[in-house]
C-alpha cells in the first residue's frame, strides 16, 4: 500500500516563494503519477498539477505560470514549487498518489490522498 505524506508548508507573504514536498512510501514503484490539488476555506479542491511516471507534467489552464511541479526518482519526493505568491493561494493543500493494475508487477489500482499542509499567505 502506497502512502503519502505533505510537508513544508507555513506562513509567507504575497510575492515570496514556497516549496512543498510530498513524500511516498511503501510500494512506491506501481505509482502512475502524483497530483498537488488545494482546497481554499470552504470552496471545493482544485488540481494544481500532475507529474506522470513518464516525466511528463500538466497544469490546468488556470494553473500555468507561478506553480512547478518535479520530483526525486523514483517519485519517491515530490516537489510544488509556487512562486510569486498571493493572498488567494492560501490552502490547504494535498499531495495525491495512483496506482494502476499490473499483473506482471503485483500492483493493484489505488487512490491515495495525504493528510494535507496549510498555506498561509499575507503581509
């Protein structure tokens, strides 16, 4: 069973720059690919990113620009990188695993969510 936990998250002020990490464990090698979504106070959880087990990554549209995701191989640590900070990025935010099936690899489909990590932006 596939975990993941969040970290690094705080206080910061608008204009200034976060780096937030996701760490996996367990079976670590049937990870499709990690997403980092955010749920405002009291407004639903949006994706940020998503990093495939290929190296390829996606943003939303409305995600493009001020947010990096990247990792450690073998997505054992991943990273969200948020730059140019403001006061509606407050959030908390999730750091979210899949596993796809695999015979030949003993995997077996999971969606696996963390605990969360706040993010507090203002001056």
């Amino acid at each position: 069973q596939v975990q993941v936990a969040e970290s690094r998250g705080g206080l910061a002020q608008p204009g200034g720059s976060l780096r937030l990490s996701c760490s996996a464990s367990g079976d670590t090698r049937c990870i499709s690919s990690i997403r980092w979504y955010r749920q405002p106070p009291e407004k639903p959880r949006e994706l940020i990113a998503m990093l495939l087990s290929s190296g390829v990554t996606f943003y939303p549209g409305s995600m493009k620009g001020r947010f990096t995701i990247s990792s450690d191989d073998p997505q054992e640590l991943v990273y969200l990188e948020i730059h140019s900070l403001e006061p509606e990025d407050t959030a908390v935010y999730y750091c979210n695993a899949e596993t796809l099936p695999s015979e030949i690899r003993y995997c077996k489909y999971s969606d696996v969510w963390g605990r969360g990590t706040q993010v507090s932006v203002s001056s």
